[in-house]
C-alpha cells in the first residue's frame, strides 16, 4: 500500500493573519488537503526539532508540496493541533508522488 492510498483524512491549515504589526485570528490558509491519519512522532523526530513539550507529539504527512510553516494550525476531524515542524518529502524515484511531512501537538484552548 502507497502512502497516497493511507491519505484518508481531509485536512485544513488555518494561518494567522498580520494587521499592523500584530497577530490577528487565524484563517483558512489551505483547505481539502489529503493527509494521514495522525500517529505519534517518533522521540527521534521530537529530540531533533528539540521540542520540550508536555503535550503528545504527533505527525502527518499530507500530499504535495504545500505552503505551510509552523505557527500554522492543522484541523482534521474538528479537532486543532500547532504545527511545530515542516519538512518535504519525496519518495527516491518519486514513483507515488510528493507530500509534506508535519509535527504537530495539541492546542490549548
């Protein structure tokens, strides 16, 4: 099975926006975006990106190259998690095509 096949879940990044210099609300950046369903990340990925966080570390890939920087908020399933790190990834032969690996954590609200 090909990671396209596992991109089973339709996902959102919300951006916030800038007005005068301050961090507005967050709004729809990218919308219906394939991704895999959320695991958790692996401590090599969390020691590299040196996150020291006492909420679960998760990670994705979604399909494409994408426009997404961490700040962002990724929504899947109604629920919200901070993007922490971004990363492009594409497969040696580039035989099923190119995603966009994301570490995210849960958002307090």
């Amino acid at each position: 099975m090909t990671l396209r096949r596992l991109a089973t879940l339709s996902a959102t990044v919300l951006r916030a926006t800038m007005t005068g210099g301050k961090r507005g609300a967050a709004a729809v950046h990218l919308s219906g975006l394939q991704a895999v369903p959320l695991q958790p990340a692996s401590p090599e990925v969390v020691q590299r990106l040196q996150l020291q966080t006492p909420h679960q570390v998760l990670e994705t890939y979604v399909v494409g190259h994408l426009d997404i920087v961490p700040g962002d908020v990724l929504t899947v399933g109604g629920e919200q998690y901070t993007i922490r790190g971004v990363g492009r990834w594409t497969p040696p032969g580039n035989a099923i095509g190119q995603f966009t690996h994301l570490v995210v954590e849960d958002v307090l609200l």
